[in-house]
C-alpha cells in the first residue's frame, strides 16, 4: 500500500538523487574487452548474457521491411499507432530544430561572428528488449536524429532467435516489433546486440559495427554505466535512473486518472517513484484506495505493487503553493499539474521549473508522452532535471561558432590591440605576436 505522509514528515533523501548505476567493474572489463578484441568479444558477451549468438550481427535490411508489412498486415491497430507516433514526434523534433539558427553578426565594424549548427555523421541508438522491448524508444531516439539530419542512425538492440534458427551462430535477429519500427522510422543499420557490449561497441567501433558520435537511448543498470564510463569518448544523452511521476492534484482531481497515472510509472519497475502531492487528505485517502483496487486486476502488479509499497509516497501539503516547492526540489522525470483550468492552474505552472516534461491539466496523461504526442519520452531522471532537458534534436547537434573579419576596420584594430594587451598579461608572448602582426607590427 502507498505511504500517506505530512510534507513535514519527508525524508531529505527523498530529493537525492536516484541513480543505480554504480560503477560495475564487470562493465568496465566489456567496454576495454571489446574496445581491444573488437566482434570476437562482442561473441563472447553475447553468448554469455543473450538469448541468442548470432554467425554476424547486422540484420539484412529487407528482414527489418518484411517485420513492418508484416505488421501492417497482421497488427495494423499497432502499425498505425506507430506511424502516428512516428509522425508526431518527427513534426515536433523538425520544429525545434528551427529554433537552432544559424547566424553571423557584425559586433564590431569589420568583426563579424556568428554560429553554425551542425549535425553529428553518425549516431548510435540503443533500445532495450528484455522484459519489455520498448518499440516506442525507437521512435523517441531515432526522429530527432533524423530531425537533426544525421546522415547515418546506427540502432543496436539484444538478439532474438531466428523463427527455426538455432541459438549459436544462427541468422541476426532482434524484437520483431522494434525491427519494424526501425525500418519505419529511418535507421539506417540495425543491429542485433546488446548490453554494455553494444554500447561498447558504438563508442569504439568493431569490424561489425562502426564507432559513433553519439549514443542515446535507455537501458539497464549495466547500459547505464557503460553510457557513463564511454562519455567523452562519445557524446551521450544523458545517464537515467529509475523513472519517476510527482503529480499536483487537489480535491477536484478524479482519483480514478491518478491513481492510474501513478500505476502506469510504477508498472516500469520496481524502485520506479510514483508520487502524488495534495493538500487535501481526503482525495488522498480516494487514491490509496483506488490504487489498491486497481492494482489487483493489473497485468503486471508484481511489479507495480512492489514500486507503490516501496517508492510510492502522497504527500499531504498545507497548500499547492508547498507543492510546488517540493517539486521544484525533486526536480522529477515527470510533473503533472492536475487542476481545473483557470488562473490558479496557471499561477501553478508557473511556479514550478525543475521537471523533465510537464503535463498540464487532467486530461494530460503521461502516458501521452510517453507514446505518441509527439513530446519525447527519454527524460533526465533522479533530480537531473535541475540542470538539463530531455532528448532532443540539440543532442545531435554541435553548435559550433565563426569569426571572419576584414583588415583594416575598427572592430578588427580593436580586437587585435586588445589580444596583443591580454597575451601581455598572461604571459603568453607568442600570442601577443599573432595579434600584432595583424597590425602590421613586424618580428
């Protein structure tokens, strides 16, 4: 059952960070195993910790176009609902990436600078497939790549048997669904490995699979780590913890919607944090209460149950005003404002500044988010979000800055008189020099 606490009563550590990936030694062991031995330690690995071993680990293209007719055909509800998710979530990428110009000012008179934002060659995506093959992280991962225009999106995911194939040196295959969905989405080479092997193998480069710019995408703690050790060898997303929700109701809020809000977090896993704050004891004494009738009937309620009684909280606020404080110091994956529209929700929304993604009255469900409103699912976790944004086409993009200038003018005399001033001060004799002589100073 979910704890009801006084916000007075919280735990600081509850506004800790949450992040379960601890250095492993075993990842990394695999990330300098495959960075020396290459595809004969992803075999390995691969052997060790997948369902399957796959002879090469590039699925042939046509598989991935025969997984996605094959889906149009036998599961069109599911292939539309994908393409729909696809499309949203491509037209929302496309229009942030409009809000990164390109431009070039003359500050001073001859001194012209500006900025270029340029998209990454090649990015790695990694969408994991164990308990729960997310198919829509392929869409949240790959559309802003494309957004970005990335010439090539390298996908890697854990291997699956090929339908009467053998375990061991079979034909490369993967979730079928998420094959599907790599073909609709654009990847341009899908591959079936997983693991920190795969994020090893996206960093390094192996004779398989060539060595990206970027990696995105979510995964276990052992993904995790390895993202984190391989950051500055390439650029990554971000390092997720466990999910999280922090839901804002007061009484007028239907505890039936947030009672299942607050299930659909905790059905990811079981330290995944569900919270509700509410100033009103009343509504949280409805939503306890339809938690656990709901919970009953749910698929998968071993897992939620776990989450709810051991994450779960309702903290009791003296107004929604505290509410958002404690938000703000959460600083959730999710935040959720379930009130009536009208000047307080507003006033609301516009207290509060640290989330991950904001979801904006009753109808708003997470869930939205989560698969097809076109916002993106991948999301800073465990209080990450005082500080970054979720994926976006920014990831995949270097904004890089120029400088042109023309001899003579004021702007370019000024620039190089104070160069050759500061180089002075710093010590730095030969910098002085550079500057100088484009003032026709001579050696």
């Amino acid at each position: 059952m979910i704890k009801i606490q006084n916000a007075n009563e919280i735990e600081e550590s509850f506004f800790y960070g949450r992040n379960f990936s601890e250095s492993i030694q075993v990842v990394s062991d695999v990330l300098k195993d495959v960075q020396t031995r290459g595809d004969k330690a992803l075999h390995e690995y691969t052997k060790k910790f997948d369902q399957s071993n796959p002879l090469s680990f590039e699925i042939p293209y046509e598989v991935l176009k025969n997984c996605a007719e094959k889906m149009q055909r036998e599961n069109k509800d599911l292939y539309d609902s994908l393409c729909y998710s696809r499309d949203l979530a491509l037209r929302f990428a496309k229009e942030q990436r409009k809000s990164f110009n390109d431009f070039e000012i003359e500050l001073e008179k001859g001194l012209f600078t500006g900025q270029k934002n340029i998209p990454v060659e090649r990015a790695g995506v990694y969408v994991p497939a164990g308990r729960f093959p997310l198919v829509s992280t392929v869409v949240m991962t790959v559309t802003p790549a494309v957004a970005a225009g990335v010439k090539e999106i390298i996908l890697c995911t854990p291997p699956r048997v090929f339908p009467g194939d053998v375990n061991d040196g079979g034909k490369p295959y993967a979730d079928e669904n998420i094959m599907a969905a790599a073909y609709l989405c654009g990847v341009t080479k899908v591959f079936a490995c997983g693991g920190s092997q795969a994020i090893a193998a996206m960093a390094f480069g192996t004779e398989s699979i060539p060595r990206c710019d970027v990696i995105v995408g979510p995964g276990n703690k052992f993904v995790a780590e390895a993202k984190k050790q391989v950051y500055g060898t390439v650029g990554i997303d971000m390092v997720a913890g466990p999910t999280e929700v922090f839901i804002i109701a007061d009484e007028k809020a239907n505890p039936v919607w947030v009672a299942a809000d607050l299930l659909a977090q905790a059905e990811h896993d079981v330290v995944a944090q569900p919270v509700l704050a509410t100033p009103s004891l009343e509504f949280a004494e409805k939503v306890r209460d339809e938690i656990e009738r709901q919970i009953a009937t749910l698929a998968t309620k071993e897992i939620a149950e776990k989450s709810i009684a051991s994450c779960g909280k309702i903290i009791i606020t003296k107004d929604l005003d505290e509410a958002c404080v404690l938000a703000n110091k959460k600083a959730p994956e999710h935040l959720e404002i379930a009130l009536d529209e009208g000047s307080e929700r507003e006033r609301i929304v516009n207290l509060v500044h640290n989330y991950g993604s904001l979801f904006i009255g009753h109808g708003a469900a997470e869930v939205f988010g989560d698969y097809a409103a076109g916002l993106n699912h991948t999301l800073p976790t465990s209080g990450s979000a005082r500080f970054t944004g979720g994926l976006s086409v920014r990831v995949f993009l270097k904004t890089v800055t120029t400088l042109r200038t023309k001899d003579g003018e004021e702007g370019t005399v000024k620039s190089a008189s104070a160069a050759g001033h500061l180089g002075d001060a710093e010590g730095l004799a030969a910098h002085a020099r550079a500057a100088r002589l484009r003032l026709g100073e001579t050696i």
